[in-house]
C-alpha cells in the first residue's frame, strides 16, 4: 500500500521530532489530503506536537477558490486555525520578508501533474530560492507524478524563463515535486536545509495508473480544471492549447483532454495527422467530437474537436503515448489544411505582454516556427527534439529517489 509524505508524516512521531519546538507553515492546495480525505492543514494542525502558525496557498489558493489563470487570490486568516495564509499567486509571486519571519519550517506539499508549465513546479523553485535566502528550512512531503517517468518535450531556451517555465527542463520531465526539489537545488547552487519525506510502496511504472496509485488513493482536483487522470496524462500536450485559438475545453467536463473550434473540419485534421506522423498516435485513440464551452474560448458555440482518450479499455499505451508531439502535430496538420487559420493566440498569458504565449508555453519559438513553416518535417522535428530528451534523461538520473 502507498503512503505519500503527508500521511507518513502524520502517522510517524519519529519523523516528526525534529519539527519539535519549531513554527511551521505549510504550502499546500486542494489535493494536499491524507488518505482519509482530510487537508493536510487540518491533519497537521491536530497533532498536539506540531506548532502551525501559517499557511501558503499557490495558484488558484489553498483551498481552491479561483478558476482561471491570472485570477489572484488574497491573504486572509484561517477561520478554523486562526493563522494567516498567504498567497503566492497574489500581490506576490516569491514569499517576502514578513511571509517568511511567520515559521521556521516549510511543509510543501503540492500534488504536480509531471508538466514543466503547471504553476506549483515555479513556486517550488521560488520557496527554496527565499528560503535560502533566509536560512529556513524545507521539507518537501512527496507525491507521486500521475503522468510517470516518461520524459518529453524541448527544454526550455536560455532567456525564456517565467511562471510557467522553471528552468531548463523538458515539458514532460518525469521527476516528483521532491525529485524537482533536489534538481533545482543543485542546479540554483542553493544552500538550503532541504530535507524529502519520500513516498513509500510507490511503483511509477506500475499498471493500470503508471504513476498514479489507481485503486488505492481517490483523485482530487490540485487545480480547478485538473478532474482526473486522463486530464494528467494529456495535460503535456494540451496545455499547448491555452496559447492558442482553439478551446482546450475549459467550460466543459473533458477540460484538457479535447480541443476543437466552431471554423474547423476534426475529421480531416486527424486524417492528415494520421497521414504526416502515423507514430506520433500511438498509445492512445482520437475521437471526432462536439462540444459547447459554458465558459472561456468559444463560449456558447458549437465546437468541432477531437478528443484523447487515454484510458486502459481505450488501447492505451503508457510508453507509447506522447501528448506533446500529438498535439504538435494537431497544429502542424491544421495549419497545412487552413494556411491561414489564426491559430496563435496573442494576449497577456501569466502577466507576460511582450511575447507569444505559445513561445513562453514551450520556453522558445522553436515549436511555432516548425509548424508554421510548410516545408519542415516531423523528422525534422524529431531531430531537433529528441537531443534534448535524451541530455533530460541522462540528467535526471542522479536525482531520482525511486
């Protein structure tokens, strides 16, 4: 049976003694539950020989009160702990000098979906950054990557760092929030007292979940429009979407799994898709399909789009599966039947105004430019991409616990 940092911290007074005597707040959201389904801030907070005296909440807040990207939440006090909470995505992005002089020990505790774009992964780096700043101390209480070790995606250009681009790692990076931990310390040079309450029993390449514990461990939500695994495992490439045109599905039930637009022909998309890059759409199945968002892109519109089905029942297949290099090619494939289909969306994606959020999204232009560009192939792509999935690999290997 699988137990995550935060239950065996919870269940161990051994692990717990060095947190004796300390103030300690915990940076957490809405997945951040023990087994039994209590948050982690009321299970810490019930132990009578911890200290809690604040709490952090990242995007979309402790607790989960915010929908969209670029919706912030406020600081307030806690109503049932009567401890402040501070949020980091907020009036501030990296915790300050006040946020800090509130505890001695930080309790991190972020489920990750395995996507260098998702916001927690930034905080993270950010946390230790102002922790060693101020001689804290962290204990990153691990949970397991629901999408597994596969690793894909181009890493991030030199310059393209931002909210959603921590450093120079791939869009699929394969590691745990405690993994990353330890990569970003050595490679920032932190010093830092960083310590990893590790997961026990976990087997990442384990079927049916390859990553997450399925059958053991109920899905909640990190993030409002994270519903399940499936929205996990393609969450690599369809966040792609989000600097886009087309919806992502955001305002419907499939939010991140599908993507379509009023102006499109799916059937024809996925032929020439099929035809470009047969190997790209292995290890899962896409469904022509219709769809109206209640909210966000093409609110109210009938929608023609295609979805990914990456169940077990639906022939799926987790080596063989890549989200990223599928939805590449969705794009690659649109813009060879519609030259002119308006695909890149320009607008202020996570308070970045000067650049495309597709080039901040991938960390580079490289992945805009070959699909804009008729005469580039998907072995060209490959060429370019698969370099650096091998450098991530060879790298990641020293910090991994599992």
């Amino acid at each position: 049976m699988i137990q995550f940092g935060l239950d065996r911290l919870l269940e161990d007074p051994d692990l717990r003694r060095p947190l004796a005597g300390k103030r300690i707040a915990l940076l957490a959201h809405p997945a951040s539950v023990s087994r039994d389904l209590t948050h982690g801030l009321d299970a810490l907070a019930a132990l009578p020989d911890l200290n809690i005296t604040a709490a952090f909440g990242p995007q979309h807040g402790l607790r989960g009160d915010k929908q969209d990207n670029m919706v912030e939440s406020p600081d307030y006090s806690d109503p049932r702990h009567g401890i402040p909470v501070f949020s980091l995505y907020g009036a501030v992005r990296r915790p300050t000098d006040a946020m800090l002089d509130s505890f001695d020990v930080l309790l991190v505790d972020l489920q990750d979906l395995g996507c260098r774009i998702y916001t927690f992964i930034t905080t993270l780096r950010y946390v230790l950054e102002a922790a060693a700043r101020q001689g804290k101390a962290v204990w990153v209480l691990d949970r397991p990557n629901p999408a597994g070790r596969p690793v894909e995606g181009l890493r991030l250009r030199p310059g393209w760092e931002s909210f959603v681009g921590a450093g120079p790692m791939p869009m699929r990076h394969g590691l745990t929030l405690g993994e990353l931990a330890r990569w970003f310390i050595a490679t920032l040079k932190l010093d830092v007292d960083c310590q990893v309450v590790t997961l026990a029993g976990w087997q990442p390449e384990a079927a049916p979940g390859y990553g997450w514990p399925l059958g053991q461990r109920s899905w909640i939500n990190p993030s409002p429009n994270a519903p399940n695994l499936a929205m996990a495992r393609a969450y690599a490439g369809t966040v792609l979407l989000e600097g886009t045109t087309l919806s992502e599905g955001r305002g419907t039930t499939r939010p991140l799994e599908l993507f379509g637009a009023p102006d499109i022909d799916a059937r024809a998309v996925i032929a020439e898709m099929r035809a470009l890059a047969p190997e790209w759409l292995k290890g899962c199945r896409l469904r022509e399909c219709w769809f109206e968002p209640t909210f966000h892109k093409h609110a109210g519109k009938l929608c023609n789009g295609v979805q990914f089905h990456v169940e077990p029942c639906d022939g799926y297949d987790h080596q063989a599966f890549k989200p990223w290099r599928l939805q590449t090619l969705a794009f690659k494939a649109l813009r060879r039947l519609q030259p002119d289909y308006p695909l890149w969306r320009d607008f202020g994606y996570e308070y970045e105004y000067d650049r495309l959020a597709i080039d901040l999204i991938n960390g580079s232009p490289l992945l805009r430019e070959w699909v804009d560009d008729p005469a580039a192939s998907p072995a060209d792509f490959e060429a370019l991409v698969r370099p650096d999935e091998v450098a991530w690999e060879d790298e990641r290997r020293g910090f991994l616990l599992y």
